[in-house]
C-alpha cells in the first residue's frame, strides 16, 4: 500500500526537476490568486511604492493584461429577501374571478349555450326517435350477429388459421382447447342471459303498468337504433360547431419565430439554442392561448410586431388571431404573444349593455369595446379631452358617434356635435338630442360653428370663475363633479362637443387659427369644468391636430394608420418607438384601435358596433329621457342661436372704443373691466388671460406696459393701441380688396 506522503515526495522531486530544467520558478497558485485579488481591491494601501498605483497599460506595457471585471470574491446583487421583495406574484385568484362583471358575462354565455343546445335538441328529438326506430332492425341484426361471433369465439380464428398454415400442431391443439373452454363459458353466459332477458321481458309485459311497458319497450328501441346507426350519418347533430383552433406549444411558437429571419434568433436555433425563453407556461387566457417570454439579447418585442403577417404565417393562424405585445415596466425584449381562437374582427362579441336599455353616468366608466379577450373596456367620459384618428374606411366616425351617444345617454349632458363630412353620420344623434348640430362645410356652416364655440369660450370662463367661488366643502377638488351636475342653478351639467373630420376648421383660411386657438383652450382647462372635445380626423397629422391639442388629449383612439408620424400624432410621442403601432392593423380590422386612457396603458380594443337603425333607436330613447328630465334644448328643439351681440361682436372694434387715443398703452386688466362695463353680456368674466388668448388668432400679442403709481414704478401685461388700429386697418383692407 503507497503512503500519502510517499505521493507527496514524488509529486514534490519532479517539480523540483521541471524548475531546474526550465530555469523558472514554481508559482504558488493560491498565492499567485491572492496577490491578483489585493492588487484590484481599490481599497488596498498602495503609497508603499509609487508604481503600485498605476495600472500595467499606464506602465507602458502593451501587452500586459487590463482588469475590467471585479473578482468574485463573494456573492453580489440581493439578496434573498431583496429577491423575494422584487418577486412577482402571480394572483391566486384568476383575474376574471375578481371582475363581477366578466363573471357575469362569462356565467351568461355559458347559459346561452347550454340553453342553446337543449332547445336544438328538445326540438328535434321527435326526429331523433324516428330516426332510431328505423334504425332498430340493422342494430338488432348486429347485435344477434355480434353475440354469435363473441360466443363462436371468432376473434381468435385468425391466429388460429396462422398456426395452420405454419403447420404448428401443438401450438394449433393449444389454441383449439382455449377456444373450446371459451365457447362452453360464453355459450353459458348467453343461454343464462336469455333466459333472464326472457323473464324479465315476460314480468313486465305481465305484471308492470302500461306506461312502463312503453319505457322499457322505447329504450330498447332506442338502443338497438343506437347501434345500428352508421358511421357517416350520426342520429344527433351538434348544436353548436365551436371553433377549432390548435393548441399553442413551445414547437410552435419557436417554428413561427424561426420563420421571422431575425438574425439572433435564427443563429440562437442553429447551435441548438430556442431563441426564446419561456418565463411562464403556455396557458388559456379567455379564448385564446397566451404565451410569455424574453426574446434573445438585442432583439424586441417592436422587431416582432413589425413581422405581425409573417409571424401569423408561422403560427398557422388568420392575422387577427396574432397580437404581439410589450410589457409595460419590462425590458423591450420581454414578449406577450396572445393567440386567439378566432378572428378578433370576425369573433362574436357580448351583447352591449346599453344597446336596447339603460341610462349613463358620464362620471362614471362605460363599457365602449372589447379587448382580444373578449372583456369589457370601460371609458368615463367626463374629465377627458379625446383624439380619435384613422385613415377613412376604417370606423373612425363610427367610433365618434358610439361615444357621443354614450353621452346622449346621460341626460344632463348638453351636445353639440359637428359633422364636417357633411354625410349625416351624426344625424342621429345631433336631430336627436344635440343642443347645437350642423353637417356640412360651408361657410355659413363654418360661420355657425365659430359663434358656437365663442359661447362655449364664454361657458368656460363663467364656469371657472362659478367653480372659484363655490365653498371647499361643496366643491374640494376645484372640478365638477356629478353632486354639482345635478344642481341645476349652478349651470354645471356635462357639455360633450364632437367633430367629426376636425382639420375642415384649423385648416380654414379665415376662423382656422381662432378655432384652433378656442379649441386648444378647451382641451386645456374644458375637462375640469365639465367640457369635454372629441375630436376625430382622417389626417391626424402637424395641421390637422395641432400640437397644442394633441399633446394635451388625455384619451386617444388610433385606429389603422399608414406612417409613424400619424401613428405617433395621435398615441402620443415615440408611441411607435415603444411598439404601439397602429399601422399593424389589417384593412379588414375595422372598428379596432389601440386606445390610450383610463389611467392604462395602451391596449387594443375591439369597439362596438351600432348600425344606422340601432343608433337612432338609442337616440329616441335619449330624447325621451330628456323629455322627462326637461332638458332637452336647442337644435334638438327647433331652436336656432340668437345673432345676438354675443355673436356678433367686433372685439378690436371694442377695444378701440374703450381706450381712447390719448392712451397708446393700457393694463389689460383696465381694458377687460372697460368692456364688461361696455358689454356686460359679452365680456363679463373676462380677466387679462381671456383676453390674451381672444387676440391671438388677431396675430396681437400683449405687451409689458410700467406705470408709477404712488412713487412706486409697477410693470403688467398690457396693449399697444397701435398694434390694434394697424390689425383693423389690415383686416378692413383684405375686406375692401375682397
């Protein structure tokens, strides 16, 4: 037996040999590591040596080695609890247990199915007996055939006939006696089971009632129709084909992204790797497949949606079944691919609850569409500014008009609705219920629209300075609120205004830039005093949607569009850089967007559907809601706006009036309280930011005028009375030329 220090000996002489051969030295490995750790500890104390302090590269070697990794000399990163702090929990609960609302809806389709079947069936069963009954012969003569078979044992006859044809006369006398046992046994069963059948049969027929006679004698009709029936022809039909998709696997889900030509992800697949990392199982999410995972280093969620057709190609699926989506507070490469059975476009959706019943609280969220999973999306109306863009053809104004009859449901609000198309579209609302209609682009049309929204301007301003005033306890948070709606005195129910084809008014030569300048105002400041602008345009680009209004919509609705300038005007800056690209959708996904509001992130919705007939029904009954409440007013009446002097006013003209020549500058706070003693029905309200604003469309801006009052110099914003006089003398000169 070797001792351990006779290996030691050896092990020690033959390093001795190798270092006197070479000339070098034996490194101590474990030294050599320790020195290696101490040197990169930025910690260690190196005034020892000056040298010490400068890397190898900075000692002018180029060929020495530079650290860029710290050691691993122990663990880094959270800990254990700090990893269970960033842990996600995944709910124990499914979330649509938690929805009353999709329980309801979920618990109501399967009612409507199983009622479904049952009626088919209940109704057609008397042909379903016939249908037995003729059958009963044929399934009468196979089973006599089938017991004589199971009783001669014919089942085995083949292996029998192969032992003779080997020519195998212990294996074929072997067989032989196994048959004959199980003829004698089976031959007893049949005889014992007729004889019981026999009696039994002869017991009812004797001693039963009538009404049991016809049972028994039904049920063995029925049965030996049952097994008479043929393969191809099935007694029952189904009473409902549901849709067959195929399952969503991990081989499936690598093929299609194999199939994109991705680079990282084809290289990945060829050396043997998926080219994606399943962070969770592929589960049934409503009615369709959701599977989650990270694609590979440099590649994201946007590269995927940019291949939307080629990867539905790869799936094997209808593109409106394939939704690749980003996660939101995730990495770019961290994917959700959720697969549906159907078409979203083409699957059946649940009946809209407001479609034949029902009233609506525009404080509170509204059920407008369903997402690819067929759950309810919910809007609340009040407290938004909203931007609706498309290219035409695709719903945009479809969608427009499902939102302003949401709103014609409440009966406080006031509409006024604008169809620049000029195709009625509106109608059924505007002739409805609308306090202010117009359809067209005429210029009186234009004209009626402008007098419209300077009233609107004015409603603001009294309703800002109303809400200033109200106590803290009745109005806390400075907004209307659906207490202060209903309080009729006070003049604060909900004002929804929407225009459809919008870019017809900022783009009009002579009111554009004051419609767009009224507009951008309500967007701003209209939510918190109860108005709410919805805007909707085929040509959501710089002119159509000015800055001013589309950075400020709190709720946007972007169905197909071609480019990423429209997608971004109306989703919102690098919408599409994030991978919310509406430009995905098909020519065929109409009605469905990518919507952006009630506090969420961006999520596809499918809105829904109401038809002519179906919207102007839905608009008798909001009239006649109005009826009851009285507040039905204005068009909706017969009644047209008065061209009163609150229409008609000449504003420059005004200011002209008020400050005489002798005062080249004035305090714009001195001028509007000029002109509300002037006009009071006009102007009344207005403060020096009211006026800023009316004169901007003018190409008139404010100016900083000092005054000394009481020794002490005071600098405000103010007006030049000759920038007035030079725009009237230019505007009555275009006039004139004109």
């Amino acid at each position: 037996m070797k001792h351990p220090d006779d290996e030691n000996e050896l092990f020690n002489r033959l390093e001795a040999d190798i270092a006197a051969d070479s000339g070098g030295e034996v490194v101590d490995l474990d030294k050599a590591r320790s020195a290696r750790i101490e040197s990169a500890d930025p910690t260690a104390d190196r005034s020892a040596d000056s040298n010490t302090g400068r890397s190898d590269a900075e000692s002018g070697d180029p060929t020495a080695r530079v650290m860029v990794d710290l050691p691993t000399v122990k663990a880094t990163g959270p800990g254990y609890l700090g990893r269970l702090l960033a842990a996600q929990r995944r709910p124990v609960v499914p979330l649509w247990l938690k929805s009353v609302a999709e329980l309801k809806t979920a618990t109501a389709w399967v009612a409507r199915h199983y009622a479904h079947s049952v009626g088919y069936h209940a109704l057609r069963s008397p042909v379903y007996a016939a249908r037995l009954t003729l059958q009963a012969p044929s399934g009468a003569a196979k089973f006599v055939g089938g017991t004589m078979r199971w009783v001669a044992d014919r089942e085995g006859e083949p292996v029998r006939l192969a032992a003779v044809r080997r020519e195998d006369a212990a294996e074929y006398l072997k067989l032989s006696r196994q048959r004959d046992g199980r003829v004698r046994l089976r031959t007893l069963v049949a005889v014992l089971a007729m004889f019981v059948g026999l009696g039994a049969a002869l017991a009812i027929y004797v001693l039963a009632p009538g009404w049991l006679q016809a049972l028994s004698v039904g049920a063995v009709v029925m049965a030996l129709g049952y097994a008479g029936r043929k393969a191809d022809d099935p007694v029952i039909h189904r009473a409902v084909e549901l849709p067959k998709a195929v399952k969503l696997t991990s081989d499936i889900v690598l093929r299609a992204l194999g199939s994109l030509g991705i680079p990282a992800i084809n290289q990945a697949q060829a050396k043997g790797r998926d080219g994606f990392e399943f962070t969770a199982p592929i589960t049934r999410d409503g009615p369709g497949w959701r599977a989650e995972g990270n694609l590979p280093y440099g590649v994201t969620v946007t590269d995927i949606i940019e291949r939307r057709e080629r990867l539905a190609s790869g799936l094997r699926r209808p593109l409106g079944c394939v939704w690749p989506e980003a996660v939101p507070n995730e990495h770019t490469g961290h994917l959700v691919l959720w697969v549906g059975d159907q078409d979203m476009s083409k699957a059946k959706k649940p009946a809209w609850p407001l479609l034949k019943s029902g009233s609506v609280d525009l404080f509170k969220p509204v059920a407008f569409g369903t997402d690819q999973r067929g759950r309810w999306v919910e809007i609340t109306l009040m407290y938004i500014a909203a931007v609706i863009g498309a290219i035409p053809r695709m719903g945009k104004t479809f969608l427009l008009r499902l939102l302003l009859l949401i709103a014609a449901l409440d009966p406080r609000a006031e509409l006024h609705t604008y169809d620049l198309k000029g195709t009625g579209d509106l109608d059924p609302v505007g002739n409805a219920v609308s306090h202010r209609h117009r359809a067209g682009d005429e210029e009186e049309d234009i004209e009626y629209a402008v007098r419209d929204m300077r009233a609107l301007r004015d409603e603001l301003r009294r309703r800002a300075k109303m809400i200033r005033s109200l106590p803290r306890d009745i109005c806390p948070e400075s907004k209307v609120t659906s207490q202060l709606a209903d309080m009729k005195s006070l003049g604060l129910h909900p004002i929804v205004v929407g225009v459809d084809e919008c870019q017809v008014w900022f783009e009009h030569d002579k009111y554009g830039k004051e419609l767009e300048e009224i507009c951008t105002d309500l967007v701003k400041r209209g939510p918190a005093t109860g108005i709410v602008l919805l805007l909707a345009t085929q040509r959501p680009d710089a002119k159509a949607l000015p800055t001013g209004i589309s950075a400020n919509a709190s709720a946007r609705f972007c169905l197909k569009v071609m480019g990423q300038l429209e997608n971004d005007m109306v989703l919102g800056t690098s919408a599409y850089k994030r991978g919310v690209r509406a430009t995905m959708f098909s020519w065929g996904d109409k009605g469905i967007h990518y919507f952006v509001g009630e506090g969420a992130d961006a999520r596809i919705v499918g809105s829904v559907y109401v038809d002519a007939p179906a919207a102007e029904a839905i608009g008798a009954r909001a009239r006649k809601a109005r009826e009851l409440a009285g507040t039905l007013s204005g068009h909706a009446l017969g009644e047209e706006p008065d061209a009163d002097a609150s229409s008609g006013y000449d504003l420059l003209a005004d200011i002209l009036a008020v400050i005489p020549a002798d005062e080249p500058k004035v305090w714009s706070e001195t001028v509007v309280a000029r002109l509300a003693e002037m006009r009071p029905e006009v102007y009344d309200g207005w403060d020096p930011e009211a006026l800023a604003a009316a004169l901007k469309p003018h190409g008139i801006a404010t100016v900083q005028v000092g005054r000394r009052i009481e020794g002490k110099f005071t600098n405000k914003r103010g007006i030049d009375r000759s920038h007035i006089t030079t725009a009237v003398a230019e505007r009555d000169g275009k006039r004139d030329a004109g």
